[in-house]
C-alpha cells in the first residue's frame, strides 16, 4: 500500500514538473537527449546538460528538475532505457551524488 502511494506521488510529481516546464525548453531536452543517446552508448543527465548548456540561457529551465521528467516522459515512449547503474555526477551542483545511465532503446 504504501509503495503503491509512494509510486503515484512520484508520478504526480513528474507530471507536475513536465506539465509546468516551459513547451520550447521541453522540445530541446528531448532534442538534446536525443543527440546524447546517438552519440553516446551510454548516458547520464551530465552529458544532457552538457548538451543544453551548447543552447546559452535557451537551454536551462526555470526548474532544473524538468528535465528528469523530460527523461521519464521519452523513456515511457519507449525513446530511451534507464539502466540499473549509477555513477557519480561530474556536475559541481550535485556534489557527486550518484546519477542514473540510460541508453537509446
């Protein structure tokens, strides 16, 4: 019962982080994941920012955390695979903290 909740607030949370992120930048994430996925074998939300960040002040969201709902929405597509594994972010914001590897589907 309570994964189940846990599970639905999740959702909810990324539908809310998606549903209020501006349209334009959400159309540049997923073309931004897209170029990481056929270049990269393997990817994480680093090498996407990287990506962005190519894009000047157009690429960064109000919220930084659209764009793992941008990711959730493609990977619900069937566009990319979240993978098991985890490495450490090279990203001076996340201190190091681990970050999920996804692949192209």
């Amino acid at each position: 019962m309570f994964r189940h909740r846990a599970a639905e607030a999740k959702e909810t949370a990324i539908d809310r982080a998606l549903r209020a992120a501006d349209a334009a930048w959400v159309a540049m994430a997923e073309m931004s994941i897209l170029r990481v996925a056929h270049r990269e074998p393997t990817f994480t939300t680093d090498e996407v920012w990287q990506e962005l960040e190519t894009l000047g002040p157009a690429g960064q969201p109000e919220e930084p955390r659209a764009l793992g709902a941008v990711l959730h929405k493609m990977a619900k597509q069937g566009t990319i695979l979240p993978l098991d594994e985890y490495r450490p972010s090279l990203r001076r914001v996340c201190h190091g903290r681990p970050v999920r590897i996804w692949r192209k589907a």
